[in-house]
C-alpha cells in the first residue's frame, strides 16, 4: 500500500510531467525532429498534485455557458 501511494503522489505531481515535457522538446530538437510538438508548460499552472490551481473550463457540453463566455461554439467544434 505504501508503495501505491508513493507511486499515486508521483502520478499527480505535474512538476515531473512538466520536466518530462521539457526533456521530450529538449530530445526531438537535438534530434533535428520538427514533424512534432510538444506543449511548453506554464509554470504557474503546474503543482504538485491534481486540483492546485488549476484553471476553470467547461464542460464539453456545455454550450450555453461557454456561448455566455463569448466563445463561438461552431468555431470551437470545427477545430477540434
């Protein structure tokens, strides 16, 4: 069970997703690989564990709150 937790706090600590995103981004330029992206994290939206601070959204069915943010739901819907 220690082990498990161990492992569960690892899992939800963002930091260490962010650094293997960066090492990822680091290899593929080293590489000369440009058919890829990686995402840079944003520094004051990753922590140590799920639910610190992360950002509010919606849910994706919900239209009518993200049409009162002033977003285009048909745009939205196309690019995904």
């Amino acid at each position: 069970m220690e082990l498990f937790a161990e492992t569960i706090a690892e899992e939800l600590d963002f930091r260490l997703e962010a650094e293997n995103m960066l090492d990822v981004a680091r290899s593929l330029v080293e590489l000369g690989q440009k058919a890829y992206v990686v995402p840079r994290p944003h520094p004051d939206l990753v922590t140590a564990g799920a639910g610190h601070g992360a950002p509010a959204g919606f849910a994706f069915d919900d239209a009518v709150g993200i049409r009162a943010a002033g977003l285009d739901t048909a745009a939205l819907v196309g690019r995904g």
